[in-house]
C-alpha cells in the first residue's frame, strides 16, 4: 500500500503537518485528566477557587488549543487523501489507455471500473486515517499506560492487567474479520459485472424475456454480498459490547484498588478520576487501532488490485528505430502470419500471407470465428503478430511509430460505439478541428447526410450514451462518417454494412471507390464485397481462397455456397 503513496508526492506538506498538529491534540488530550485532578484536589477540595479558575482556564485553553489542531489535521488529511485519489485515477486511466486489448481482455471491464471507483476510495480513506489516526491512536494508548505509572505505578499495573486482555480480544476479532473483507471485495466485483452486463444487454434481456432470470442473479449476488457484510458487521458488534465489559472490569479495579488507596492517603479523589479518564483513553485509542488494522489491510488488498495494473507490462511500445515515416501509401503485405491471443491458447491465425496494392479494396470473408475481425486488428497494432509480419509500405508495423500508424488507420468495429454528446462532437472525435462543411461532407459519404439534415437540430442533436436513439443502421453510418473525418489512408469496415439496406449500402461503397484510400472491408454479405479488387476467404484461421468474385466462384466451394444461399440478393 505505502508504495502507491508516491502518487501523493505533490501533498507532502500536508502528509507531515496532518499528523504534527493530530500529534499535538493527543498531548493536549493526556494533560486534561491531570489539570483535572489538580481542579479536584487541589482546588474543590481545599476550596482554593483561584487554583479552580487557573485549573479551567488552563482546561479550557487546551481543549480550544486540541480542537483547533484535530480540525487543522482533518482539512490537511482531506486535501492529501483526495489529491491521492485524483492522481491515482488520472494514473489508472492513462495506464488503461495504455493497455493493449489481450490486457483488457485478462482484466475486463467491470474489475476495472471497481478498481477505479471503490479501491482507489479504499486507498483515500486508508491515507486520510493515516494522517488522522496512526500517530494520536498508540501514542494515546501508550501515553495513557504511562500516565497511570505517573500517577501511581501499581494502579499502572491494573492497566498491564487489561491490555493484553482486550488485546486478545481485537487479534480474535481481526483474525475472522479481515478473510471476510476479502470475500466481500470479490463479492462486490461479482454485483458490478452484473449491473453492467444487465444495462448494457438491457435490450436482449427483453428480447429473450429474461427480466426474471436475470433479477434472481442480481438478488443472489446481492443477498450473498449482504450476508459477508452481515458477518463482518455482526463481528463488529461484539467488539462494541466486550469493551465495554473490559473498561467497566478495569474502571471497577481502578475503583477497588484505588479506593483503598485513598483510604490510607496514597491516591486523592481527583487523581482516581484521572485514572479513570486514561483507562477510557486507552482502550478507546485500542479499539481505533484495530479499525486502522482492519482499514489497511482492506487497503492493502485494494492496493494489489490497483498494482495489478500498474504492473501489467505495456507490450505494445514503440520499438526504438530511425524510421521516420512519411505519408501512409497503403500497400500491405502479410508474409506468413501466425497469432494467438496468449500463449497457452491455440492459434487464430495460421500461416496467413497475402498483399494488397495501396489504394485498392480487399473484401474478407468466412464463417463466424474464422479470424476476420482479428486479422484486421494486427494492422493498429491493437494485438502484435505470434510470428510473421505485418507490413504497410514496405515497413514492419511494429517499426512504425505507434501514434503516426494509427493517425493514418481509421477502424470502425463490429459493434458501432457512440458517446454521448451531440452528432458534432462525436464525429469531431475523428478530427478535433474538422468545421461543419467537413461533417457534412463525411455524412454525405456514409449516406447519412440526409436523415441528419431531417433532425431538428441537425448537427446538434444528442446522442445518448451507446446512441440508442438512434436505428443500427444510423448508428453505422455515423461511425462510418466519424471514421472518415480523419482522412485516413486505410480504412477497415468490420461488418459495419450489415444494418444497412442493399440501396444505401451499395451507395456507400460508390462513394469509398472514389476515395484515395485502401479499404478493407469484412461481410458475410456477397453483395458487399463481389465488387472488391480481391476477395479473401478465411476458414479456421487459415486463408483458403483468395481472388475477384469470379475467380473464386471457380476455385472455392465455400464461396460458391454462400453466393447460392445468396442468389437472390446479389
């Protein structure tokens, strides 16, 4: 846990004056009994009013005094344990970001968004109780043990008596708890997958008509999840009730032994009451010190989890060359091209090689799972080559630099994604600085102009999250036209056509024809790509046939089938 405060590096004054002034405060808190019994004994007794009035004052002062300190640490904790959890956040996200998609994959995205929300929250809370509370909580328990030695050293040994006692007690109570916690974390993952499985699948749950299915998972997630809580809570209730027994048990000895001490004039009344004050001061101080036992371990395991990110290699960085591109032509060239996804996983690609001239279309296609979408993912570098290589002008991909390659590539995937935001914004997001004439201009070559321009506000219309109010063929050409904004010279459609008509769909290929770019563009639909410069078949991760629509209606029996179950459309 202590090696990701390093991220709290810019807070160091407000780390070291927190636990200063809280320091401070704990001293103040140890003088009161003694101004106390000096009130009692020296002033009520004796009816000395002046020694009563200074006694206050000097109380009243010290209480002020510690208040203003605990306050100053409070603000100082909060501002260090927020900074804490801004900076880890921003880290996580850049490091996120960084990832390449086989690391997302092994993480998911749900232990992701825990690992952003609740253990970095996990993290601030441990920091701020690390300001607040490390330093005052012993030295209270220490300070209050030596105090009643200071007072009389064998009503100190009373003190001895009950430490070890609720000592015990909290190591019983931690030793059971801490294993729950950990559940509960795991737990909680379990019930964040499912809320964004079933917001995200919210549609196909419906479809399906499994609302009921669905509720009984989310109940027994979260009956399960309520269930460690219980435990860890009803834990916790013991430790409320047993210290109470053990600080009546040590205040009753105080009283015994100290009442025989009076009688004989070794104690005053003032210094018993004292002696009563530290007895609460110390196995209050006792119980903070096994809630902070509790807070760092619950911290330490977020800590592991938010360092399994931190630690993840980034696999995808820049190889160190000399190569300084100039503008992307487009020609590519897989020679001999085996990948997996990792390696105690069999291959998805085997032995793929093929060339494309720069400025032509190559239609790819082949039964589900056959290794389309993943074939075009090795030209962005999103996944790196098993063995063989990836070549765009000549270059190996991973000799390009990783920003100037994907500049030059516009992707759009299977599943088209919108954020929220209006039509503007997002199509902005493939150029930053593109004007409304260039937002036209890319609508109008994913055919999209013409339903935009019947909206309203055009332009200006919002898109809500996932672009849902939008039809799939809306949002495909949106994408579509985000994707163009960026100019790119290779352009990759991953069955982005597939909830467009054959009019629109056919429109929009004219269009990408006239463009000086490379197209690659995967369809189960003949009609898509029969009028690509060359087709690629791909079956079980091999390359089976490749050629125009007519060289392979002679030379694959797997294409002429799909053309026959597709007669009619084509």
């Amino acid at each position: 846990m202590f090696h990701l405060l390093k991220y709290a590096k810019d807070y160091r004054k407000e780390m070291i004056l927190g636990p200063v002034f809280k320091f401070a405060e704990a001293i103040f808190e140890l003088i009161l009994p003694l101004l106390m019994a000096v009130l009692i004994d020296q002033g009520i007794q004796q009816q000395n009013w002046t020694k009563v009035w200074e006694m206050t004052g000097w109380m009243i002062f010290f209480s002020i005094t510690g208040l203003i300190c605990a306050v100053t640490c409070q603000y100082y904790a909060s501002i260090a344990s927020l900074g804490l959890g801004t900076e880890l956040r921003k880290q996580l996200l850049q490091k996120i970001n960084r990832l390449n998609h086989s690391d997302l994959n092994y993480f998911g995205s749900d232990t992701l968004i825990t690992r952003m929300t609740n253990d970095v929250n996990q993290m601030q809370l441990a920091l701020a109780m690390l300001i607040r509370l490390v330093v005052r909580a012993p030295f209270l328990s220490i300070g209050a043990l030596v105090m009643s030695f200071y007072i009389d050293w064998q009503m100190g040994l009373v003190f001895v008596a009950i430490l070890p006692i609720f000592s015990l007690l909290l190591f019983i109570l931690i030793r059971f708890s801490v294993p729950l916690y950990r559940t509960v974390q795991q737990q909680l993952d379990r019930l964040n997958q499912l809320v964004a499985q079933n917001l995200s699948g919210v549609r196909i749950i419906r479809a399906f008509d499994r609302q009921s299915n669905e509720v009984k998972k989310f109940n027994d997630a979260s009956d399960a999840l309520n269930k460690d809580y219980l435990r860890v809570a009803q834990l916790s209730t013991i430790l409320s009730p047993l210290t109470t027994l053990i600080l009546n048990l040590g205040v009753l000895g105080v009283f015994a032994i100290g009442g025989l001490k009076v009688e004989v004039g070794d104690l005053q009344q003032g210094e018993i009451l004292a002696l009563v004050n530290y007895m609460n001061q110390m196995l209050l101080a006792l119980i903070v010190v096994s809630n902070l036992v509790v807070i760092f371990t619950r911290s330490e395991a977020s800590a592991r989890r938010i360092n399994e990110v931190f630690d993840r290699p980034v696999t995808l960085l820049e190889r160190g060359t000399d190569y300084t591109p100039e503008e992307m032509a487009g020609e590519i060239v897989f020679d001999n091209v085996n990948f997996r996804y990792r390696p105690d996983y069999g291959r998805v690609l085997k032995e793929i090689s093929f060339s494309v001239p720069a400025g032509s279309t190559v239609g790819i296609t082949g039964p589900t799972g056959s290794g389309k979408s993943t074939l075009t993912q090795l030209l962005p570098r999103f996944y790196d080559v098993t063995s063989g290589n990836v070549l765009i002008d000549h270059v190996n991909v991973t000799d390009w630099p990783l920003d100037n390659l994907r500049n030059q590539i516009a992707f759009v995937p299977q599943k088209s994604v919108l954020l929220r935001g209006t039509i503007r914004e997002n199509l902005q997001w493939g150029n930053a600085e593109a004007s409304d004439d260039d937002c036209w201009e890319a609508l109008t070559i994913a055919q999209g102009a013409e339903f935009v321009r019947q909206l309203p506000q055009q332009l200006d219309t919002l898109i809500v999250e996932g672009g849902k109010n939008f039809s799939g063929g809306q949002v495909q050409r949106l994408a579509i036209a985000r994707a163009l904004m960026r100019k790119p010279n290779i352009l990759v459609l991953d069955d982005s056509l597939s909830a467009l008509d054959y009019q629109t769909d056919y429109l929009l290929r004219q269009e990408l024809k006239a463009l000086p770019m490379t197209v690659f563009l995967i369809s189960q639909r003949i009609a898509s790509i029969k009028e690509a410069d060359q087709i690629l078949v791909l079956e079980k991760g091999r390359l089976t046939a490749q050629g125009t629509h007519e060289t392979l209606l002679a030379t694959s029996s797997y294409y002429q089938a799909m053309v026959d179950t597709q007669k009619e459309a084509i």
